[in-house]
C-alpha cells in the first residue's frame, strides 16, 4: 500500500480528503446537482464498494502506523473528541468554536512544489523546531489553522535544473522577513490534521492573501480572506466552459482508475461541484508546474480560473495519450516476444510428446547421413567404418565440448569428398585436337603428348592420371595449356600455385587435433570440383620453399608418385584417398631447382618459346583479336600491317613467350580506342533546328558547313539536296581530320593503304540526292608504330659485320629464351714470362672456371698447330663478355672462349656468320649443352648462317621444326679440332 508522507512533490496532487466545509457535507450528500451527475458517471461498472471512502482515506491519508489509517477512518466521524489528539493520533476535523473566518493571523507555512488547494491533503515535513512547537501549541488551543504558501524560486535559478533537495534545504534556511520575500502573497488556509514527529498533514479550506507582517520567529503573517468574484452561473460561456473543462476531465480520468476514485471521493467529501471547485480539481490532478497551478490559485475570477485549468487539463490528456502510446508499444513488444517463446516451448513439448522432437546430434547425424547415402555404394569400406565411428561417437559427445566440434568438422569433410565419383571423359581425338588448335599455336610435341594420352586412355576403355611437367620461359603459355587439357578431356579444373610453399601441412594437411585445424590441398581440391578424376595444374613447382615446417618437394612425393597415389594419406582425414586417376599438370620455368627424387616422377615437356613467325600467327589470330573485342573495337575500324607486327616482335617483343606482346598489342589498341572517341566527338552528328517551315541542318563546328533542305515543294519525302561546293568542303575537311589523326598518311597521293584509312563517297539515287558518308580507319604501320609503343626496346644483337681478331659470337640460354652473345679478348701487355689471363662481364664460378679450361686447352692448341708462337707465355690477356651487368653462367661457353683465344693468338678473325656453343674439357672433348631450340632461334635472329652443336645434341635439333632449321648451316663437333678447322680454315676450302 503506498504511503501519504513517501514523497511530498509526487503524491500531493492525488491527495484529496474531506474538506473543512463541514456545513455542507450533508447539503453536498442531498445534493442532486447536474455536474455531479455527469461526473458519477465516470465511475464505470468496475467500481465496487472496496472502492468507498475508507479505501481512499486509507490509499491517501494513511502513515506507516495503524494509527494513521484510524486516523483516516476517524475523518468521516462528525462526532468526535477534541481532547487528546495527540495521543490518539488522530486526522478528524474536530468540531470547534473556532471557525476558519476567524483566523486572521496564522503561521505561514512554505511549500516548495506545489501549491494546496482547497479540499486537498498535502502532508509536510517542517524542520524548525520553532515553528513545529508553535503548530503543535496552536493545535492545543483548538485554532488548528495555518496558512500555506508557495515558495518563489531563488532569483537567478533555474527551477528545471535546481533538486528538490535543494530547493528544500534552501526554504529551511530562510527567517523572517527573508522568508517573507519569497512567498507568494496568494496561498491557502489549511487546517492541520495530524502532527506526528516533523511531518504535518494539511488540508485545504480557502484562499488568502498575506497583509501585513506579525513575528518573524515563527513567521506569523496577517491574512485576507479571498473570495471569488461574483460570477453569472447562467452564462453560456460559462456553462461551455465548464462543459468542456468535465469532457476533458472525463477523457482524463478514463486513463486511470485512480483519478475516478478521486472524483467519487471529492464530491463525497466537499460536495457539489461549482464552478470554482471544478476549476480548483481541473488544476489540482493535473501535471501542471508549481508556478502554472499558482497562477490557477491566483485567479479570483472564476472564467478565467476555468479556462487556466482547461488548459492545464488538455495538456494533461495529451501526456496521457503520448504515455498510452508508448505504453502500448512496449507492451506489444513485451508480448509478442512472450507470446513467441511460449508458442516455442509449447511447440517442443507437443513434438516431444508426438516423438517429432530431435536434438542438434540427432539433426547433424541425420544431414551426414543424407549426404553419404548418394555415394554409399560407391564408398570404400574402410571409410564407411571411419564415418560410422564418428557418427556414433557424435551421439555420445556433449555438444558443448571442444571434441564435438572436432568430430562434426571430420564428418563435414569426410562425407563431402566425392567418393568414386568419376566425370565422364572425352576420348574424341579429333575433338580434342580442335580444342587444342583453336587455343593454342604451334606447341606440336604438347599437343601429341596429350592426344597420345587420350589414345591410350580409348584403347583401354579407362584412363590412369598421369603426371606431366611443362617447363619454359615465362609468357609461353603453360598454365593455359592446363586448362586447354582439362576441355579437352571434359574433366574439371583445378589450379593451385606452390611457389613459395614452406609447409608440409598445405599439402598434407594438419592433425585434427590442432586448433583450426584443415585439410591439405588435395583434400580441398577434391571437395570444390566434386569429382575424383580432375585435372590439377600445380604451378611454378620449381620455386617450392623450405620452411621450419620440413620441406613441402619431400611432401610432394607421395603425391605426384604414380606407385604411391592411390593411397595418399592426408594427416587431417587420416584414412586413404585414391588419386590415381588425378591428371597431374605441373608448370616450371627451369626443370634445375626441381629435386631430382620429384623430377624423376615427372614425365617433362619442354616449351622452349616461340619464333618470330609463330610470334605473329599467334598474334594474328589470338591476341589481336581478343584484344580488339576486349576494346569494343569494329574490325572494320583499324588495320595493323604485317610490317608493324613483325616490327613489334623484333624490336620491342623478343622474349621467349607472348605475355609482353600481348600488353604492347593492348597498348596500342587502347590509343586507337582513344583516337576513336576523339574523332567522333569531333565529328558529332548534326542538330536540326526546325524554323518558319523549313529544316536547318548543322554540321560539327569543325566542318563549317551549312546545308538547308527545303521543305516546300522541291522536296520529296524528306530528301536532302546538298550543293556541290558544300560536298567539296565536307570532303576536304575529313581529309585535314585524317591527316592530323595520321601524319603518316596523305591522302592526296590516294595510295591504297591511305584509301583505306579515309573514303569520302558520293552515292546518287534517283530518288535521293547526294548524302556524305564518311568511314574511317585508323593505319599502324612501321612508320607511325613509335607513336603506339614508343621507341624500340631491342637493337640488333649483332654487333659485327665481320668479327674482328679476338671476338667470337656464342650462344646463350635464358630464362626469357635464347640469345647471342660476343667473347671478345684482348692484349694486356706482352712480356717474358707474363702470361695471365684477366676475366670480366658478372661471370659465374662455372663460367670462370670454363675460361681457365679454355686458357689452358687453347695454349695447347697454339703449342701444336704453331711450336714457334709464345703468345700465351708471354701475354696478359683480358677476356670479357659484354652485358657486364647481366649475370652469367654455364659451361657452354667453353669452345667459344678457346676460339676466342686463338683467334687472338694467331691474328686471324673467325668466320662470317658464325655462332658456336658447347662444354669442352681439357682433353679437348665437346660436352652437349642445353637449349637447343632457343639457341637456334637467337642464332636465326641474329641471321647467322652457320651454327656448331655438340654431336649429343643432334637428336635435340632434328626434332626442331623444319621452319626454325631452315635456311642454318649447323655442324655437330665431338672434338674442339673440328671446331678449329671451321672457324680458322676458310680460306683454304675458298682456294680449294
């Protein structure tokens, strides 16, 4: 039950109690007033006789004690004892001799939140000592009277952000005249009920006014008693006014059954309600602020008091609409969340009951289950028993351990591999040498390889994976090749790059019971293309790292080993996994890095690179042409000549492979592209301005021309009639266009390739006239090639007509291809016994090495073709290969270090046009090399004629194609002797 004295700000407005005017309580009972019948019917049917004047004397007035709610009951007794108040503790307006007319000089009270207004209780708590002597004496002396008044806030205070704390420990610090000063004038005569401790509870009876000053401790004041000024209790405006002020009070009160309770209560109590009673009860239940409901107490008039608390009451109903709503919304919420979760558990429990109910394991164990069941027949037995091992073991688990997690991810993986699941191959050889054409060109000892693996995989009614390594330079299209395969073959594709890879674990996977544990790559692969016979292309597998983690190339050969494949055994599955029909493409740029233990599981295909001719078909029909879709250019709209091409290639493209011809063909359509846009924004079609009956066409800005089509009777559906002068401006000005578009060109010579680029033509129908069409094309050709992809990267790499004494040309390896180079050796100083040899050019151990073979062979040679010459024992020479800053290395530079050397030696230049490489040892033996191909085709760039090969390598340069050894005079040499007679003995096959 809530307490009176709890709080003096809150309840105060609730509070109301019998009034004072004990004359008219029986007349208010008797009383059969039209307001009071209006306002009994807000009761409503939910009222009861619980609800009488007990319960609320008992809801307002009660105090901790049962005193106080007797007390409360002794207020209705109009019988009672006036001696012994005190200690009976009772709240009874006692009958006396003193009447509240007669109270002229009362005890002025402050009240620090709201206002008392007449036939309300207020209870207060007084912390003067004085002042709570003087009311419990002037209660003793049966003139139980004081008056209450509202406190003014502090000037310079801020009454919204001031406590009431504060405020209230402020009044109690006020005396006197000081005290005085901040109370206002208008206040209310209240009798005091009861005094229990420092608590005071007050009732209303009628307003006055503070006169005059009588003591300041206690603060005794002289009062006025106020009444209402006379007032027309017929006026319509008043009856409307008052009318209005009861439907708001009604639409308020329906908002709480307290509030109803108060108007029962208050007219039981006080009576009818009048005018200034309906006002005074408007302005007491409301919201309003202490100041706002001063003002109503203020109010003599009872109009404007009616119209103050109706506007007091409309904002109270307004504040009850905004507190219904937010209400309403979060009891919504609150519901329909409640509501949902007791439809939930309601749910569970009927499907419990029913037997529909599963747990998350039962669910889990049902979705492997689900999964595996497709592929059950298909399944090797060991992994059905491993699945059905977890999936028991997933029932016995709790769902909040680690271990579950664990074993639901083994599960996940284990019933997603596609076990036995195989793609349906091609073996249409024709079909797959279409594919392989159409991608790729040239490449003819891959694309065997790959048709005689088809073969065999039709002969036998069922292909086994094999394992092929592509090496070559960069740009010659190993990785597409892969993907070419995979079409092919109709077998599903998948890439994954190990250059860099420095752990085991990427390829075996993890153990389970490392936290994040995951599969290796193959176990991944498996899983993403759904089939267990893909093609995989594991790139750049020369560049596999080591790590603290062990070495993954070690790890790689369980993997690509043909005897060991079909049971690879991943450290996460941990049970056997058939990849022996995987196809395994491998890609390297060198096969030297390669372990030897995993190269030997390979079966290698070298791709040495293209030359210039496959260079320009692939350009022609690949590159170009995806290139100029890429750009969202017509065929029609630009030409690239053959010469530009093979301008390109040589100077700007010499590398092994395509990828950098590539990004200069893109290059170069990209400018076109920009020329393109530009040409046509200067050549925007006309606008047509329509005036006084005739159509006014507008040509760009640049052309200058202004044709006019009659629109009267000349014209005929819209002809155009365009006068020749007109015709031969157009046409001079799209020849200026295209000659600032292509300096190159001149239109007035009318060649075949400038006709091409920009045709004006003149067409006449009989039924038209003259219209201008204009087509353009844009030209690259060698001329204007440096405009595209500006000035040449590459120079010729033969230096020499003739090589003069002491230089030879080589050949060279590198990763981008083949190349030539010159050994070009010199004379230091010449003296007794100062033969030394000085090497230069970034030369590598094996390199230097090499030369001092050849220093040492060469003085031999000289030593036995010429007793006499003391040219190596007294001579310091200098040997250097040019390209200082390029790193060099390799033994196949030996033969043409020695010839080198003797050609200084003996004064004599080499041959013309010859190019040599091979290892030579001291006895003079030549070792094969590598890179025939690549030799041949820098040899063939640097047009030499005549090329020497080791004899071991003749096998290497007969499967050449016949269009890279055409026009090449080679030699294979066992015995640097035969090299000898080649280079030096010329002249004697010219006399003979």
């Amino acid at each position: 039950m809530l307490k009176a004295v709890a709080s003096t700000c809150l309840q105060s407005r609730f509070h109301v109690a019998t009034t004072a005017f004990y004359p008219y309580l029986r007349h208010a009972s008797e009383s059969n007033s039209p307001l009071l019948r209006v306002l009994g019917s807000l009761k409503g049917p939910n009222y009861s006789n619980r609800r009488g004047p007990y319960f609320f004397r008992r809801f307002f007035c009660s105090d901790s004690s049962e005193d106080s709610a007797e007390s409360g009951a002794e207020a209705r007794r109009v019988e009672t004892d006036g001696e012994d108040a005190d200690s009976k503790s009772t709240a009874a307006i006692v009958p006396t001799v003193f009447k509240p007319e007669d109270c002229l000089t009362v005890l002025a009270l402050p009240l620090p939140h709201r206002p008392l207004f007449p036939g309300f209780y207020m209870p207060i708590y007084v912390k003067d000592p004085k002042l709570l002597a003087a009311l419990v004496e002037s209660r003793k002396r049966q003139a139980p009277f004081a008056g209450a008044f509202l406190v003014k806030d502090e000037p310079g205070t801020d009454s919204a952000i001031v406590s009431p704390s504060d405020a209230e420990k402020n009044i109690y610090e006020l005396k006197g005249k000081e005290l005085l000063g901040r109370l206002h004038e208008v206040g209310t005569l209240a009798q005091i009920t009861s005094i229990q401790g420092d608590q005071v509870v007050l009732i209303g009876h009628r307003r006055i006014r503070i006169t005059e000053l009588v003591d300041e401790d206690p603060l005794t004041v002289k009062i006025d008693h106020l009444k209402e000024k006379p007032y027309d209790r017929d006026d319509d405006v008043m009856k409307a006014t008052s009318f209005e002020v009861i439907s708001t009070l009604k639409d308020v009160l329906k908002t709480s059954s307290l509030w109803r309770d108060h108007v029962q209560t208050y007219t039981q109590h006080i009576g009818d309600f009048n005018y200034p009673r309906l006002a005074d009860f408007g302005a007491a239940i409301s919201g309003a602020n202490k100041f706002q409901c001063q003002e109503v107490l203020d109010e003599l008039d009872v109009y404007k008091r009616l119209k103050l608390s109706l506007e007091l009451l409309k904002k109270e109903l307004e504040i009850s609409k905004i507190q219904d709503a937010i209400a309403k919304a979060i009891e919504e919420k609150i519901s329909g969340e409640q509501r949902r979760y007791l439809l939930n558990e309601q749910l569970k429990a009927i499907k419990k009951e029913l037997g529909l109910e599963t747990d998350d394991k039962t669910a889990l164990s049902a979705k492997f289950r689900e999964r595996l069941e497709p592929k059950k027949d298909k399944c090797p037995p060991h992994v059905l028993q491993v699945i059905e091992e977890e999936l028991t073991k997933l029932q016995l688990l709790e769902a909040s351990s680690s271990e579950f997690n664990v074993t639901r991810n083994y599960l996940d993986w284990l019933t997603a591999l596609p076990w036995g699941i195989y793609s349906d191959e091609n073996f249409d050889i024709l079909r797959a040498q279409e594919i392989l054409d159409e991608d790729h060109y040239g490449l003819t000892d891959v694309k065997e390889r790959i048709l005689e693996f088809i073969a065999v995989g039709k002969l036998r009614g069922t292909s086994q994976g094999k394992i092929i390594c592509l090496s070559g330079p960069p740009g010659v299209g190993k990785t597409s090749i892969g993907r070419s395969i995979a079409r092919a073959l109709n077998r599903k594709f998948y890439r994954f790059s190990v250059g860099g890879l420095s752990d085991v674990a990427e390829i075996k996977g993890h153990r389970r019971t490392y936290i994040g544990a995951m599969p290796g790559k193959m176990v991944q692969c498996l899983k993403n293309v759904g089939t267990a016979n893909p093609l995989v292309l594991i790139d750049e597998i020369d560049k596999l790292g080591r790590g603290h983690a062990g070495d993954p190339a070690s790890a790689m050969l369980e993997l690509l080993d043909p005897e060991q494949n079909a049971n690879f055994l991943d450290h996460y599955l941990d049970v056997p996994i058939d990849l022996s029909k995987v196809l395994f493409v491998c890609t390297a740029n060198v096969v030297d890095t390669i372990p030897n233990p995993l190269l030997d599981r390979m079966e290698i295909i070298s791709i040495a690179g293209y030359i210039t001719d496959e260079k320009m078909h692939i350009a022609r029909g690949y590159l170009e042409k995806h290139t100029r879709e890429a750009c969202g250019i017509k065929p029609e709209e630009v030409e690239v000549t053959d010469a530009a091409l093979l301008s390109l290639i040589e100077n700007y493209c010499r590398e092994a492979g395509v990828r950098n011809l590539q990004k200069q063909i893109e290059k170069i359509y990209r400018k076109i592209a920009l020329k393109l846009v530009r040409r046509r924004a200067q050549n925007n079609p006309p606008a047509t301005e329509v005036q006084d009956g005739q159509s006014v066409e507008l040509t760009a800005e640049s052309h200058g021309i202004l044709t006019e089509t009659s629109t009267g009777e000349g014209a005929q559906d819209g002809a155009v009639s365009v006068e020749s002068s007109n015709i031969e401006k157009a046409s001079e000005t799209s020849v200026e266009e295209t000659k600032s578009l292509d300096p190159s060109t001149d239109l007035t010579e009318k060649s075949p390739d400038q006709a091409a680029t920009t045709e004006v033509i003149l067409e006449s129908d009989e039924s038209k006239s003259n219209e201008i069409e204009t087509v353009d094309k844009v030209l690259v050709d060698t001329n204007n090639l440096m405009d595209f992809v500006g000035k040449p990267v590459f120079h010729a790499e033969r230096i020499y007509e003739q090589t003069p004494v002491g230089v030879v040309m080589g050949l060279a390896w590198t990763a981008m291809g083949g190349s030539t180079l010159y050994i070009e050796t010199t004379l230091v100083e010449q003296g007794e016994g100062k033969g030394a040899l000085h090497v230069t050019g970034q030369l590598g151990d094996v390199m230097k090495e090499s030369s001092q073979i050849a220093h040492t062979l060469a003085r031999a040679i000289l030593l036995e073709k010429d007793p006499a010459n003391p040219f190596f024992a007294n001579s310091k020479l200098h040997l250097h290969v040019p390209s200082g800053a390029t790193p060099k290395d390799g033994p196949s530079a030996g033969c043409t270090m020695i010839t080198s050397l003797l050609s200084l030696a003996m004064n004599k230049p080499v041959q013309k046009d010859l190019a040599m490489t091979g290892e030579v040892t001291l006895t003079g033996k030549i070792l094969p090399i590598g890179g025939v191909k690549e030799k041949t085709i820098a040899a063939r760039r640097s047009e030499v004629k005549t090329i020497i090969f080791p004899s071991a390598n003749r096998r290497d340069f007969d499967e050449l194609a016949d269009n890279v050894k055409e026009g090449l005079e080679v030699h294979f040499v066992d015995d640097y002797s035969q090299v000898y007679d080649l280079a030096f003995s010329y002249d004697e096959k010219r006399e003979e």
